[in-house]
C-alpha cells in the first residue's frame, strides 16, 4: 500500500472533527458550560416558568455560547442578569416586575397571572407587594410634585 492511499477518502468515517483545533476547543468549552448549569433551577421572570438552567441557554454562530438566554416557554430573550432576578428574591424581584410594567412599558411581554401565582407559592407575597406598593407611592408623589 502507498503511502498515497492512506489519505483517500476510502474508508475514512467523517466526524465532527471536521471542525478545526480551535472551533473544538469552542465547542467543549460550551458544552461544559452547558453542563455546569444542569442543576441549577432557574426561574423566567417574564412568564414565572421554572425549569433547569441549562434549558434556557441557547448556541449560536459556531458554538459560541451566547450571552442571551431564551425562555423554552414564552421565548423571551434576556441576559444573565435577568434570568437571574427572581433567585435573588422578593424585593428585587417586584422592583424588576415594577420596572418592567411602569418603566419600560413591557407589560405586554409579563404573564401576569403565572407571576401572581408565583409570588404566592414562593412566599414571597408579603415582600413583593410591600415593595410594589412603596413604589407606587413614591412615584405618585414624584409625579404630583412634577405638576
Ligand atoms: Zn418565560
């Protein structure tokens, strides 16, 4: 046998290694990204769906993990950030939902009836609309004084 045929395509599987070193080293980066996250349970603060972190990540151009995250339920995109605000519990969580219904006109995008539901079964009543209504009146008086 020549040295020639060992290089043929007879024979010769084809793998993914049809990536190049460097693509590779992207891609087991990212799956080991993906699999830091497996247990962590995350909460979508858009629509209240819980579910593995890892559900949420989403890969894109050429196995660059992206920062965006997608929500498997409501498809909202959002940011780390985001994705992590109802983990850190019921103050921040209501300023976020406050920001999104009063600040940014985002009501459109809340599923507000998971989110009430949510922040009953979390516990997290008492807080969450201490909190809302501290806003509430906070920004009529800043309005009233506007006037
Ligand atoms: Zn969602």
């Amino acid at each position: 046998m020549s040295a020639q045929s060992v290089f043929t395509s007879d024979g010769i599987a084809p793998t993914r290694t049809d990536l190049t070193p460097r693509q590779l080293k992207k891609y087991s980066k990212a799956m080991q990204e993906i699999d830091k996250h497996k247990n962590t349970r995350v909460v979508c603060p858009f629509c209240g769906h819980m579910s593995m972190k890892n559900k949420f990540m989403s890969i894109t151009k050429g196995f660059i993990v992206s920062n965006m995250f997608e929500c498997p339920k409501c498809h909202e995109r959002m940011r780390q950030g985001t994705l992590d605000v109802f983990a850190q519990g019921p103050k921040a969580y209501s300023e976020w939902v406050w920001s999104q219904f009063y600040e940014f006109d985002n009501r459109g995008r809340l599923n507000l009836e998971n989110i009430k539901k949510l922040v009953k079964d979390f516990d997290f009543s008492e807080t969450f609309w201490d909190t809302w209504k501290q806003y509430k009146e906070e920004y009529t008086t800043k309005f009233e004084d506007d006037h």
